[in-house]
C-alpha cells in the first residue's frame, strides 16, 4: 500500500496536518491505534491561538457545538489571593474525546485515510524513511510506504524513538492524576488553579457539573503515595486549594487517569523523509496552556512544508529546514516563556508581586495570556520592561 503521507496518530496534530494536506490534493493515510470517539482527559482547555486554528481549518464553529465557553482564569498562588484574568480573546473547554473526534472525521470526510493500527518500526531506502510497518486491528503485519512519515504520536513518540531523535530530560519530572468530576459546580466559565511550589491542582469546567480536574505533583511526591493514589491526590488538592476549594463532595465520572512525565523532548523536529508535530515534536509545561495550539500550529506549519516539499523535489531540504528553524525559534522563546510563568507562580514572593501588579494593571495579563495563546508575539511578555512591572 502506498500513499504520499502517512501520518502515525490521528490526535489534533495528526488529523489538522492531514485536513490540511488532503485539501491541498495530497494523499494521506493516518494510523490511529484507538477507536474514536476515544477518552483522553488533557489538553481539554483550547486557548484563543487554538480557537482561531480550528477556524483557519474550518472546523470551529463543529468545535464550539460540543464545547463550552471560558471567560477567563483565576489563579490562587500561595501567599496571596486569588488572581482573576480575562481572557482577551475567545477560549473554549471542550473534552478531548469530542474535539478529536471533530478533527479525525473532518480529515476523513475531506478524503484521508484512516487505518486502526499499531505503528511498530520504521521502514527505510538507505538513510531515507520511507514508510512504517504497521500491525492492524486483525493482527497482521503490514508495510505502508509514503514519501513522508509524519510523527504525531505524542510525547514519548514512537517515530521520534525509531529516528533516534529522543532526548532524556533529566532533573525533577512532574506527573498528572486526576480525570472527569462532578460535584465542582460551574466555576463561573473559569478556570481554576491553585499552585504551590513544584505542583498545582487545575480545574476546567467542561459543562454545567463536569469537570477537567487535575493534581499536577513532582515524582517524589507520587512516590510517597504507596498505590493510595486517590488518597494522595485527594490530599495534595486540599493542601493547594487551602480551604477554597477541594475534592470534598465532588464524584469521579469514569476512570482514574494518569499522564506523565510530563516531559518531552527532542534533537530534531526533521529527518530523512520523515517530521514530527505535535507533542512528538517537543512538549512544554501544560500549566501555560499551550498545548493543542502548538499541536494545532505545528502541524499546518508541517503541511505546507510537506506540500512544498512534494511539489518541488529539488528543495525539498529547504522546505522542511523551514518549518524545523521556525520551530526551533518559536519553542527557544516559549520555553523562556514557559519559565517565566514557573518562576512567578512558584516564588512566593515573586506570585505575590505579581499578583498584585496584575490585580492593579489588567494590561500585563492581557498580554501574558496573548502571549500565551499565540495571539500576541511572546517576545512581548518577556520584554524587560513588561517583566519589572511584574515583579519591581
């Protein structure tokens, strides 16, 4: 079976780079290894950068049928009270199940193909990818070959391993428990979080009495739970929520989940025949917020790349040498970013500074949480001047 592009996972940066190569007449194939409609509980907060994504791909207004709107988010750092900021441009809670589901069926119905499989090796022509080898939902081992491969299979990816381009982080690693619960109310369209030093309790309301409810702690902590996780989280949350808010009352609706490390990274965002997106392409902090619309840039930045690349042979090199230096740049400043959010959170005199900055100057948080979201440059929000009104 041949095709132009394979795509291994059919998640938001998967099924966005296939609708956007399908429209541009390009044959594609996406390997996803679960049955849609699936249950994934992240990445369910989609930021204004991601809300304008999803209409450049002309799915918003299906998105925003089986989402529900947020106005802003409070943020209760320690030491101080709770920050509220609006948020300067449209964002969205949507379950992942729903906004995945969206995105796969757009991508079928433009013309892809959908194969349910497990991607297990890379297929090579000397140095060059040249397809992967797939086992189906029947069990049999099945080569597809495609001028491209396209890694979205998230963090820890497969594809990045299979290239050798995997980096291990090393220092502190942060682990999520949490899922789906009832019992927190409607939170007023906010999001809300409560940090404490290396860990957070994040609650995202995905309708009237549903909830997106985590506890983000280092790997120490988890470790001390001893298999009494529920216990430990339950715990962890009352101690961040500091008398404001905890799991007391609140039902879990589904099964426990638990995601981490919740890092990844790597060496290259492109090989021989073969790109990365999405979270398989490097994958910053969640606390920011920033993933589906990195996911969601990503991957139209790798599409006209790989249409690029398709149409002109000769410099195909420097289509994807494109796309890659953007990344590189792009990720360079949103990891500066990425820290500068860290540092005031987690510094508790620095959270109280800011926080009172902030209460007193709504335009620095305008701007932090555009920079955030993509819709302000995040050069922006790192610039001195900005960030010694934040915390001088």
């Amino acid at each position: 079976m041949a095709s132009n592009v394979v795509i291994v996972g059919g998640g938001p940066a998967g099924s966005a780079c296939a609708l956007a190569l399908v429209r541009a007449g390009i044959d594609v194939t996406i390997v996803e290894r679960q049955r849609f409609p699936r249950r994934k509980v992240c990445g369910e907060y989609l930021n204004g950068g991601a809300v304008a994504a999803l209409d450049a791909l002309g799915v918003g207004d299906a998105v925003r049928a089986v989402a529900r709107p947020l106005r802003g988010i409070r943020i209760v750092p320690p030491g101080t009270e709770a920050i509220e900021l609006p948020f300067p441009t449209p964002a969205l809670a949507c379950a992942r199940e729903l906004l995945d589901d969206v995105l796969l069926c757009a991508a079928r119905d433009a013309g892809a193909t959908v194969m349910r499989g497990q991607a297990e090796d890379l297929v090579r022509d000397g140095s060059r990818v040249s397809g992967i080898i797939v086992r189906d939902e029947a069990g049999e081992r099945r080569t597809l070959r495609a001028r491209y491969v396209v890694g979205a299979d998230g963090a820890g990816s497969l594809v990045a391993r299979k290239l050798g381009l995997d980096v291990t982080k090393r220092g502190t690693r942060r682990f999520a428990v949490g899922g789906h619960y009832r019992g927190f109310g409607d939170l007023d369209e906010h999001v809300e979080m409560y940090v404490g030093t290396g860990a957070y309790f994040a609650i995202n309301p995905l309708a009237a009495d549903r909830s997106n409810v985590m506890v983000v702690v280092r790997d120490r902590d988890l470790a001390t739970w001893s298999g009494a996780v529920d216990d430990g989280m339950r715990g962890k949350a009352a101690d961040l929520g500091r008398g404001h808010r905890s799991f007391t009352g609140a039902e879990r609706v589904g099964a426990r989940v638990s995601v981490g490390p919740l890092a990844f990274d790597v060496s290259a965002v492109v090989a021989d025949g073969a790109v990365l997106v999405g979270d398989a392409a490097g994958f910053l902090n969640p606390f920011t917020g920033q993933g589906v619309f990195l996911a969601l840039r990503g991957a139209s930045d790798a599409a006209v790349a790989i249409e690029r690349s398709l149409d002109d042979r000769a410099h195909a090199a420097d289509a994807l040498g494109e796309y890659a230096s953007r990344r590189a740049s792009d990720f360079a400043v949103r990891r500066k970013l990425t820290k500068l959010v860290d540092v005031l959170v987690d510094v508790p005199i620095l959270a109280r500074r800011a926080a009172s900055r902030l209460r007193a100057r709504p335009d620095l948080g305008a701007t932090l949480l555009g920079a955030l979201a993509g819709t302000v440059a995040p050069e922006r929000a790192l610039s001195p001047a900005l960030v010694g009104r934040l915390v001088l």
